[in-house]
C-alpha cells in the first residue's frame, strides 16, 4: 500500500554573496518551516550561477556558503531533499525538451532579459548588446528544476514570480502536445506568510538588502557583530530625555529578534526618558549574538575541508535523481524518443 504523498514544495537557491538577516527570515526560516506540511525539496542552482559569477574559485565557494548557510539555519536532510542542480543531470535533458516547447516569443517578454533590453535602447546600443543565452534561457532552465520534480508549489520572492509563471506555462504547452502519454504537475507560486508581513529593517531604517549596503551579516565574528550593531545610527537625544523608540531600526531590529517582555520594557524605558540608546545596542548585541552563535558554529564546522557537506549533498542528489530519472524517462517515451 502506498502512503498518501504529500505535496511537494521546491525552491532554487541561487546565492549572491554573504547571507543576511534578511535572508533568514525572509526566505531561509520559511521555506524551512514549510517541511511540517510539504515534502521539500531545495537545491542550490549553481548552474544558473555561472552566469553571474565568472570567478571559479568564487563560484566554488558560493556553492559550499549557500549549502552550509542553509544546514546551519536548521534544515534537516533527512526530511528536506537537498541538492546541487549541477548533480542532477536529468534537468539538462528536460532543458532540451522544454526549449523546444517554449516560444521565442514567451522568453522576449521576461522581466531579466527585457529590462536588459530596454536599457541598451535608451543608451542607444544594439538592443542585444552584452545579452547571453544564459540570460535569455534563464527561465526555460528554471521549468526544468521544477517540472522534473513534479513539485506543487514554489516558494519564492515577488522577483521570481513571474519565473514560475512561465514554468507553469511551459507545463502547458508540453501538456497540450504529449499529455496524452504524460502530463507535467502544473506549478503553483507561494509566497511565504513573512514577505507579506513586516520585512526587517537594514542598519540604515530601510529594508535590509545587499544592494543599499546596510545588511547585519549572519555569520559575522562576535567582535565585528558588536561593532556593527554600535555603529546603527540612533538621534542624538540626550540620556535622561524621552525617546521615539520606532525612530531608530535599533529598537525595531530588537522587536523582531528579542523576548517579548525585554521588548516592551525597553519600550517602556525609552519613551520615559533616562534610558541611553548605547543600552539598547547593549540589549540587541546580546539578543543576536544568542541567536546567532549557534549557527555561526555550525556553519564554520561545515565550511571547515573535510566536514560532510558534501557527503549531505551526494546523499541529497542521489534522492533527487530518483525523481528526475522516473520524470525524465516519461518525457523520453511522451515525445519519441524512446519507444
Ligand atoms: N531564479 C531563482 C533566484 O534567483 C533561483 C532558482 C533557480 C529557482 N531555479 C529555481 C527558484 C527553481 C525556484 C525554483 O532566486
């Protein structure tokens, strides 16, 4: 008798430098959260990356941070299957099969490659000007990670929304051809409860993001990690006056990260006046150093040469494949190639 499966939930992790606490809540603790309630499946795109990140050693090293980064903030590989793309050759293949289904037309209008059009029009440039396939087929490689797993649902940031669209789209065209002999599961978006919710401030009051420059890095040495949170900008408000405690992302980072009632008595305190802003940094300093020590540990074990991460990853493809080939092996026989 078969178990009744659950639905499967899968995402790309594509890695852009130093993970932040931004990432944390934003992305990594929900994606992880939803392995109480979907079979999950994360892997690390790093084939998409090399189309971003042209310094090998780097690229090398990026695999190994996004993998560890994500170990480290709790996912668990024997629930969640965890993966590199490049160890899962069957999305190649499918990559293929997919191109063939997709319409030039379809990939023209995605947001990565229009944007970098219109931008060589306005400079006056030939509208191709410095425009690879890696960039152009982004989002047909992209159908492939997801429609070979079969998944249900994709947990994303509104940036790639439209990439599952387009996957879900690509299922239909397949669909419509060969779905007599097999049909691809049509994927759904989802977008974790937290990107609806509050987002978490940067050092600076905006929203934290690599691209203003004002991230609290996750795996920061305690030493450095005191020095940041010293350097957050509060106003210059005397000691003994009353303070706006919403003015300064030192309080609100304490909001999101410290114990309840820490939180609503340094409120209190603040707005009574007699209470220094260099306390609060004390207060948030310690909150997430409590947070984040742990992690900070694990990851450094991981990244250390000789730890199992890359045992982890082996065992995760390997699962994978199971998948990919059993997917793969229909869309072989859907289309003819195989009888
Ligand atoms: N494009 C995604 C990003 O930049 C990463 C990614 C690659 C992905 N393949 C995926 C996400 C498949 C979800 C599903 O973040």
């Amino acid at each position: 008798m078969s178990q009744p499966s659950r639905k499967i939930s899968l995402t790309g992790i594509q890695s852009t430098g130093d993970p932040h606490l931004g990432n944390l809540v934003g992305a990594i603790r929900p994606a992880l959260k939803l392995a109480e309630s979907y079979e999950t499946m994360y892997f690390i795109a790093d084939f998409h990356a090399v189309n971003a990140v042209r310094d090998p050693q780097q690229l090398q090293h990026n695999i190994r941070s996004v993998a560890a980064t994500w170990l480290a903030a709790g996912l668990d590989p024997s629930r969640t299957i965890f993966y590199r793309q490049s160890a899962v050759p069957e999305i190649f293949e499918l990559n293929w099969v997919l191109s063939c289904v997709t319409g030039k037309g379809l990939l023209n209008r995605a947001h990565a490659y229009k944007a970098a059009r219109d931008r060589n029009i306005e400079a006056g440039k030939d509208p191709d000007d410095g425009v690879n396939m890696g960039l152009f087929n982004y989002p047909v490689l992209m159908a492939a990670d997801i429609l070979i797993m079969e998944a249900n649902v994709v947990p994303v940031g509104k940036d790639q929304v439209q990439h599952v669209e387009y996957a879900a789209d690509i299922a239909g065209s397949f669909n419509h051809l060969y779905g007599d002999k097999y049909s691809f599961v049509i994927p759904e978006v989802l977008i974790p409860e937290s990107e609806k919710a509050r987002t978490v401030p940067g050092v600076d009051g905006r929203k934290m993001s690599k691209s203003y420059g004002n991230t609290i890095p996750l795996f920061l040495p305690e030493n450095k990690l005191k020095k940041l949170v010293r350097r957050i900008p509060t106003d210059s408000t005397p000691v003994e006056e009353p303070k706006d405690p919403d003015s300064s992302s030192v309080f609100q980072l304490l909001e999101l990260f410290g114990p309840d009632d820490l939180v609503a008595e340094t409120r209190k305190r603040l707005e009574a006046g007699g209470m220094g802003w260099g306390e609060v940094k004390n207060q948030l300093f310690e909150v997430l150093n409590t947070e984040l020590a742990p992690m900070r540990e694990r990851y450094d074990e991981l990244m250390a040469a000789g730890s199992d991460l890359d045992k982890v990853l082996a065992e995760g493809a390997e699962r994978a494949r199971e998948r990919a080939s059993r997917v793969l092996k229909s869309v072989r026989s859907a289309v003819g190639i195989d009888a």
